[in-house]
C-alpha cells in the first residue's frame, strides 16, 4: 500500500525519487490531544459575542489563524466583514477560555514515532496555525529534546495560514528541504489541503470526529486511524 502511494505521488508531480529528509508535523490534533479544548472553547467565547459555532465547525475550521476563522464566522452570520482589531480581541476571549481547560495530553504514539524519526537522521519541524502560548510554550517541556524553537512555524509567522500552502513552504525553508524530501503529518482538512498545495507527501491521521473521507478528498497521499498507527508504520515510510 505504502509503495503504491508513494509512486502515485511521484507520478502526480514529476518527482524522481521519494527521500524523506524530515518531517513536518501539525501540533493540536497531532501532537497534543487539545481538539476538545479548543472545540469548547471556541463554542464558549464566540456564543459571548452572538455567534454560534458547533465543536464539528470548530474542527473544520481547525488550521485558520484564529482572526481568519472569526471574520469567516461574522462574514455568513453577520453579513459584514470584521475589522482585524475587533477579531483579535474576540480571538483573546478564546484564548482566555481554551487557558482555563484541562491539560492536553500528548497523543499516545506521538512521542514514540519523533524518537524513531530523530533516530533515523531525520529534521522534525512543527507547523501549526495556533497562536496559543500555553501550547506553544509546552513543546518542548513535553517532548524535550526532539523539537528546536528555530524550526517551527506558528500563526504568528505566516501571512496567510492554511489552507494555503504558506505555512508548510515556510516549513520546508526552515529545514532546508524539497517538497519530495518530507513528509507532513496532518488531522485537519484545511491542514491537509494546505501541505497538498505545497507538494509535500501528505499523511492524514483521523483523530477526530470527521469522516475519513474529509480528509482523503482534501488530497491525503495516506490515512491512518491514529498517531499510534503513524508510528507503527514509519518503517515502511522509510
């Protein structure tokens, strides 16, 4: 299955070989098992100011700086664009509330494959559309060792965030690599479209509460069911 893949890939973008030099991992969803926090708190923050988000949108809008997904919610709800001031500020009600729930705790798996991948000579780099602090701060504390602050992309550094391909081209730069030379290793939609665009072998991990298909028609090259079965099979990817 794995070689079948990874020729479609090839043959979808004219590369010649397939020699992954390092991996690009998302964080919420990925990394951490904070999906439910931010679904909660996204629903909590937006229903203070008039308007509704059900946890299903909250994971399909997950990847979008938190400025962008507001504006998008005012833009159908309200019928009017939000300047970027009054979205911060409403993206800062988030932020308190999603400060106040239980930890997230690493994926099971998650630890297990970055060791096997650092191991193996590769570069791990996280890119990720969250501007939460408390997260941000917590990755190295929670995986030390295996990620370095100079190669991770954030909401903060990035124009525009996914879908668009910015973000993972920025990943790909801070690690001095070719799209065929990594991999990327998504749960969300928006995520997975957005390492598609930049031409990376793209793995789907289903953690969450959307169908396989979702991210399969967003361009998946795999899915997997977890980030335990992710590093199960990283042999096979190597």
């Amino acid at each position: 299955m794995y070689e079948r893949n990874i020729d479609k890939y090839l043959k979808k973008y004219g590369f010649g070989e397939f020699r992954p030099k390092a991996v690009l991992f998302d964080m919420d969803g990925v990394l951490f098992n904070s999906m439910p926090n931010h679904a909660v708190s996204w629903c909590e923050s937006m229903k203070q100011y008039g308007l509704k988000v059900s946890p299903k949108e909250a994971y399909e809008h997950e990847g979008r700086t938190g400025v962008s997904t507001i504006k998008i919610l005012a833009r159908r709800q309200w019928g009017r664009e939000l300047p970027d001031d009054e979205a911060r500020k409403m993206y800062k009600t988030k932020t308190a509330i999603f400060s106040r729930c239980p930890k997230a705790e690493n994926m099971p798996g998650a630890e297990e494959a970055m060791k096997k991948i650092k191991k193996a000579g590769l570069k791990i780099a996280v890119v990720t559309g969250s501007g939460q602090n408390t997260l941000l701060s917590n990755l190295q504390s929670h995986f030390p060792g295996l990620i370095s602050e100079q190669l991770m992309v954030t909401g903060f550094d990035v124009k525009h965030g996914k879908p668009d391909p910015e973000p993972y081209l920025k990943g790909l730069a801070k690690v001095g690599v070719r799209p065929n030379e990594a991999i990327v290793v998504e749960n969300a939609p928006l995520g997975v479209r957005s390492a598609v665009a930049a031409k990376i072998f793209t793995i789907a991990v289903n953690t969450g509460p959307l169908s396989d298909d979702t991210l399969l028609d967003e361009g998946a090259n795999l899915l997997l069911p977890s980030m335990q079965a992710f590093c199960d099979n990283l042999d096979k990817l190597f």
